[in-house]
C-alpha cells in the first residue's frame, strides 16, 4: 500500500559516493531479498485488516466500533511495517505504488526498473493471499471461502478514486520534498483517516483488493467487486500522479 525512504545504514551514511533520490528502490539489496519483504510485508498487512476485523465482529455489534478497532489496528500495524521493512524494499505492499514508482522512472525520476515492477507486483499479490488465508486460520475460518460482501456501488468507485489518488499524492509529495523520513507516520495516519473520510473504507491498493476476496469475513469484498475496484485504482493512480506534477512542479532557473 506505500514506499518509503532507502535506510541509511552506518556503512551506507559514511558513503559519499551519489545515492538515489528519495522513493527509490535501496541500494545492494538483492531484488530475491526485496521481493521477500515485499511478500511478507504484504502478507501482514492483509493479516492485520482481515484478522483485526474479525475480532472486532466477534467483540461488538456495534458496526462504528467494529470500524474503529479495524481501523486502528491497520494504522499502527502499516507504520510498523513501513519502519521495519522499508530499509528493504522501500515497503510498497502495493502494486499501485509500485507502478507508480516504475512509471516515474520511466520519465526520469527514482524508481523501480521494468523487471522489478515484474518482481514485485506478483510477490504482492501472493502475499496478500497468503495473508488473508493466515487471518482466517488464526480465528479458526475456513481458510479459503469467497466474499460475498458486494462493494458494486458507483459512489464506493468513486472513494477509491480519492482514496488511491491521495495516496499516491502523499506518498510521491514526501518524495519530491524530501521527506520520506516521515513516511511510516504520514502513510499510516492517511490510511488510518481514509478509513473514514472515503465511502469504499480505502483498500487504495490492488494487491490487498484482490487478498480480500478470499476471505468471507468484515474486510472480505466480492470477487465481482474486485476487477471495477482495481480499474478505479488505477484512475487514481493517474489522477495522484498528475497532482504530484501540478502541485510540485519543478521550478525554473534564470540567469541574467
């Protein structure tokens, strides 16, 4: 669902030699090693979402409260994520992000290559399935039984729209700025509030949409659901991408 920034190690801060741009991928970190953080990162992320909603649904009646714990869980979980395996892989969990990030370095900026967007986009989803099938286990559900949680309605495309869209403004505005440092807080804290503020409760990631679907529990989503829901993400991966251009635009340079 993120990126964030490459960890300066003690070996790599005493190097002076260039380092890469904020929002690319770290540096000697072999892509087998990027790929399994992104896998496992992934994986625990949709543990969190689908596990906290079910034991949330198993507390309370009360379907604010179910939301909040749900919620809440996700915030603090994505931040630890984010801190812990970012060094890595740049904890994208998120084939939006990553796609994101493969386009910028196609137009000249940081970012992944064509054949680690191959790598990481699969990992993602693998582990987002994987993480989904440990949720159900861990609460005693069947470990594979397909939602039947229908998100078809218009308006919750539009939430995912927004909720992809501002993602990918924050994650990429950070970047331009320079301060990814605070991505584990700020990434975390937008989800956490995209929860609420977007009618579709912010899934804003492909990898985890898809994860979902496979569990029939408070976070599951319809397969039918799934294909709409990642076109819509995509929009807002085009719709984030084109604020980042409009409101950091690089300035000029004048010389008398």
């Amino acid at each position: 669902m993120t990126a964030t920034e490459p960890a300066a190690s003690v070996a790599i801060a005493a190097d002076t030699s260039p380092q890469p741009a904020p929002g690319a991928t770290p540096p000697r970190t072999p892509l087998i090693a990027r790929a399994a953080a992104e896998l496992v990162g992934t994986a625990a992320l949709v543990a969190i979402v689908v596990g906290s909603g079910i034991q949330a649904t198993d507390l309370t009646d009360d379907v604010a409260l179910q939301l909040l714990a749900n919620s809440t869980a996700t915030v603090f979980g994505l931040g630890v994520l984010i801190a812990l395996l970012g060094p890595v892989s740049g904890a994208h969990f998120n084939p939006a992000v990553t796609l994101a990030e493969w386009w910028t370095a196609r137009r000249g900026g940081a970012g992944v290559s064509g054949r680690e967007l191959a790598v990481y986009v699969p990992s993602q989803i693998v582990g987002a399935i994987a993480g989904a099938v440990l949720a159900d286990a861990m609460f005693g559900e069947p470990l594979v039984k397909w939602s039947m949680h229908d998100r078809s309605a218009g308006n919750l495309f539009l939430g995912e729209v927004v909720a992809t869209a501002g993602l990918i403004l924050l994650i990429f505005g950070l970047a331009r700025t320079d301060r990814l440092r605070f991505a584990p807080v700020a990434v975390a804290s937008y989800i956490g509030a995209a929860y609420w503020f977007t009618s579709s409760t912010s899934f804003a990631n492909p990898a985890v949409t898809i994860g979902r679907a496979f569990t029939d529990t408070f976070a599951g989503i319809a397969p039918a659901s799934v294909p709409a829901f990642i076109g819509m993400q995509l929009i807002g991966v085009v719709v984030g991408l084109a604020l980042v251009a409009a409101i950091y635009m690089r300035g000029e340079t004048h010389t008398e």
